[in-house]
C-alpha cells in the first residue's frame, strides 16, 4: 500500500513533466519554422561598399552564423565562417566559397541545410550592409 502512494505521484510528476516539455518544443518549433519563414536575403551592390573587413551575424532559434567578410576593390575576396551553430546544416558551409565566387548573395540554397543556407547568407548581407557608402 505504501508503494502505491508513492508510485502514483511519481507517475503524476513524470507525466506532467512530459507533458510540459513536450508542449515548450512544440512551441520553440512553431517560433522557428516562422523566423525561417521570415528570412530574406536582400542583395547588395557591391559598388557601394568601402573596402574593410565586415562582421556579420544572423540567428534563429537553434542556428546562427557569424562571418567576417572582405571586401577590396567593390568584390567579396573573402568570407570566413567565424562560428556556426548548425544542427544538421554543415552542408551549408559551403555557402561562403559560393557567394566569393558569384560576387553575389545569389546563389543555390543546400538540400537539406536550408536554414544555415539562410542564416548563413543573412550573416553574410548583414556584414556587407555595414560597409555600405
């Protein structure tokens, strides 16, 4: 008997412990699908952006990218991938080699690492509008 009295509110406690966690992912899952969804990545004319070396940071819930971009001359001649914090998204890290080699923040998205491809770039605008005339 004295089992029973102890058993049933450790269940209790455990149910609604799970029950609570549960609910917080839910909602932490709801908050990042729409910061996703909310990401634009707006070009930059690179013509307006004095030479320098650029931090750039970008951030939603689970993931965010710092970058430090440079800029010589009116092209992108480097960006470093300072930190990021991906999850599953380490494909995208090829995204600063891509946006040198386009001198553009248009370029493909990774499958299946689309938010740090988001983040990423967002980072990498964010640095660059820094250096804007």
């Amino acid at each position: 008997m004295k089992a029973r009295k102890i058993i049933i509110p450790v269940i209790a406690a455990v149910v609604l412990v799970g029950a609570v966690v549960g609910f917080k992912m839910l909602a932490d899952f709801k908050t990042y699908k729409n910061q996703v969804s909310e990401i634009t990545i707006n070009p930059v004319d690179l013509s307006k952006v004095k030479d320098g070396a650029y931090d750039g940071h970008s951030e939603v819930i689970w993931v965010s990218a710092d970058v430090k971009v440079t800029v010589a001359d009116h092209s992108i001649t480097a960006v470093q991938l300072v930190n990021h914090k991906n999850g599953r998204g380490k494909p995208a890290e090829v995204i600063p080699e891509q946006v040198v080699k386009a001198q553009s923040l248009e370029v493909d998205i990774v499958s299946g690492a689309t938010t740090s491809s988001k983040v990423i770039l967002k980072a990498i605008e964010n640095a660059l509008s820094k250096g804007l005339q």
